[in-house]
C-alpha cells in the first residue's frame, strides 16, 4: 500500500515579522552533514525563483537553510543540533526576509520596467546577500538607457503602485498578459502585478506596494553569455551603500584636502603628480645604479678607462643591505661596460645573480652547480642567471665556493 506523502501548510506568506509562530516537528532526517527538520506548517520561505530561503530559529536552533525538494520544505540544521519531533517555536529572521522582499519586488519593477521601455525581456535573475542581478536578453545596453530605465523605476517607487497577487486556475491565465511564460502542472499559479508595470508569474515574497521599496539604484552593466547582466540594489541596501561611499568620500576629500564633489579633479591631480614622482625616482634609480656599477667596476680593476673590457674575468661581490632590485640595477649598468663575469648578491633577500655581456659567454657552468651543492635553486640563460637560498649562510658559502680566474665557457650554440 502506497503511504501519502505528508504536506506541510505553507504560512510564509503572511508571517513577516518577528512575533513566533507555533508548529509541530513531524519529522526529522539526516541531509549530507546537516539535519533536516520536516513540520507540519512553516513560516520560512524555502529557495525558490532566484529568491534565497528564509533563516531564523527553531526552538533557538538557527537554520543554516531552508529547501524544497519533491514537494517538501526541509529546515536545515547543524548536523548535531538538539531538535526532536513535537512542538516547536519557529522565529522568522524578519530583517532578512524584508531585506529580500523588497529586493524582489524591486527585481520585478526593474525587469517590467526594463521591458516596457526597451522591448528586451529579462532572461534570469538572482537576489544576493550583497547584491541582485537581472540578465537582460540583449548583447550591450547603454548608460542612457540604464539612466531612463533608473528614472522611470524611481517615477514607479514614488507613485506608490500595489503589487495585487492573483491565485489563478491554469485554465485562466491566459487572461494576463504575462512578461514570461507560466509554470506547468500547477493547480494554481501564483501571479504577481505590479499595476502599470509589470505581470509575472512568481512564488517569491513581496512587498504591498511600490513605495515600501523606498529607492532602486542601478549599479552598473557587464557582458555575460552574450546578454546584459544588470546589477542593483534596493531598499535598505541603497542607504548602506550610500553611507558607504559618504564615509569614503569624507576620507578621500580629507586627504586629498578637497570637497567631495571635486574628489574626481583632486585624484586625477595627485595620479599625474604620483606618475611624475615615480618618473623622477626612476631616473635617479638608473643614475644610482650607473655610479654604482662605475664604482664597483674601478674597485675591481674592471671599468673601461682602467684598459681592456677584460671579457671572461669573474668579479664576485655581496651587497649587505641593498635588496635585490638595486642589484639587480647595478649589474645591468655594469653589464653595458665590462665584458666580465659579473656575480652580484643581496645579503638581506639571499638572492643573486650573474652578469657577462661577452659574446659567446655562458656563465651558467661558473654558477648552476656549486648553487645547487648549496641547495639554491634558479635558472638563466647564458648571459643572464640568477638564484636564491634558504639562509645567508648557503649564499656565503656559494660566493667563497665559485672559481676564480678561469675562462668562461662558451655558449653553447
């Protein structure tokens, strides 16, 4: 014999806030690591038509979420949670559900609103913690439009408009004139209208009427899968967000010693004043590293004027306190004017690298091996090689372990 499948009374509609509501716990399940919790009548909204499933407590356990699957609403609990069949006090997250509702009611005036104006439907849409999106079936909408399609939902926020939900036998739903195309199999569909707006088939929460949303804001626009993606947020999240970016602006004009509304010309000023500097410091940088590498060549008898390039000398030498970019600066300047074998290091990083501007030098048999016997690991080229240690005292071992006075190897061709 067939067992019927127990139904759970669906209560989320009317209960919003944060008064409780009694029910009974019928039965419980284990879901992966959760706890699933089955009740004979529910206030929480479970996942559905882009719109998350409602949180809050059962018997002060929190729910982590709440599904529907094969036609039953699971409340989802830690794994260990001390829930048992019987009564249960069930406390909405009223916060949250608003924070959602009027997120879907905006969803709703945004995408009518978007089709009415620009004859482009919207494809899909998802309501997130920080921020919604709608796919607009359209490869680029503009700024303009984006601005007229904003000023028109907040034309429809401040008219007030009800959103009317109408429970419709499948057999006369053909008397709207829907912006999608409805659910089949249902017994009833659900049918929400925002007058003037928009008519859509839909089974998430909404709000009474237009104005409770209080203010949409259109973020922005991005390709995605060949559509629109619209960003927006809505409600209380517009108020957060315009808090947000105040704080900020008060932080920047205070730095910038200009007033908010001039933050735009006050960072433009200070990134052309910033790429300046940093042109200047990269011609004092060159012109260290070029008096740097003169010095260091005289000190080792290896500069031009001194006689010969000298090509094939190795010169070793280990910079204390210098990182391993200005080594790295100062061998290329020496490089351009000695042909010698250049070893230069960074005591503070434990790296180094090897220098030879010689045709047909390799510098690689001069330093690969006795750095790999000192456990460093790198890699280069013939002219160019360099390496790093685990520990000052391997780099001092490999600078005291390389050769000296010894030809350089020719490259290999």
């Amino acid at each position: 014999m067939e067992t019927r499948q127990e139904t759970t009374e669906r209560a989320y509609y009317d209960h919003t806030g944060p008064e409780p509501a009694a029910a009974r716990i019928r039965e419980l399940r284990k879901e992966g690591d959760k706890l699933a919790a089955l009740l004979d009548r529910t206030i929480f909204y479970p996942e559905g038509g882009g719109q998350p499933g409602d949180r809050g407590t059962i018997n002060g356990v929190p729910l982590l979420d709440v599904q529907e699957r094969d036609g039953e609403i699971l409340h989802l609990a830690a794994g260990d949670a001390p829930l048992a069949k019987g009564p249960a006090e069930l406390r909405l997250d009223s916060r949250r559900r608003r924070d959602f509702t009027a997120a879907h009611t905006a969803q709703h005036l945004l995408s009518g609103t978007m089709f009415r104006l620009t004859g482009f439907p919207t494809v899909s849409m998802r309501l997130g913690d920080e921020i919604c999106t709608i796919d607009v079936d359209v490869p680029m909408l503009s700024a303009e439009t984006l601005i007229t399609v904003e000023e028109a939902v907040a034309d429809a926020i401040e008219e007030n408009r009800p959103v009317i939900i109408h429970l419709c036998p499948p057999e006369r739903v053909s008397d709207f004139s829907l912006r999608k195309v409805p659910p089949q199999g249902e017994e009833v569909i659900r049918v929400v209208e925002v007058e003037g707006y928009d008519i859509v088939p839909c089974c998430g929460t909404h709000l009474a009427s237009t104005g409770a949303i209080g203010m949409l804001r259109i973020l922005g626009m991005e390709k995605h899968k060949g559509m629109s993606r619209v960003s927006f947020i809505a409600g209380r999240r517009v108020l957060r967000d315009s808090r947000m970016l105040r704080e900020n602006a008060g932080i920047a004009s205070r730095i910038l010693k200009v007033p908010a509304a001039e933050i735009g010309r006050g960072v433009q000023a200070l990134m052309e004043k910033t790429g300046q500097l940093e042109r200047d410091l990269k011609n004092l940088e060159e012109a260290a590293a070029r008096s740097g590498a003169e010095e260091m060549l005289r000190r080792a008898g290896l500069y031009p004027g001194n006689g010969e390039r000298q090509d094939g000398t190795l010169y070793a030498e280990s910079f204390g306190d210098a990182g391993i970019g200005e080594v790295l600066r100062i061998g290329r300047a020496a490089q351009k004017m000695s042909g010698a074998v250049l070893v230069l290091a960074s005591e503070r990083d434990m790296k180094f690298a090897a220098f030879c501007s010689a045709k047909k030098a390799d510098v690689r048999p001069l330093v690969q091996k006795a750095m790999e016997a000192r456990g460093g690991k790198g890699g280069g080229g013939p002219g160019f090689f360099q390496g790093a240690f685990s520990s000052a005292g391997d780099l001092r071992a490999f600078f005291e372990s390389l050769p000296r006075n010894v030809p350089v190897a020719p490259a290999k061709e």
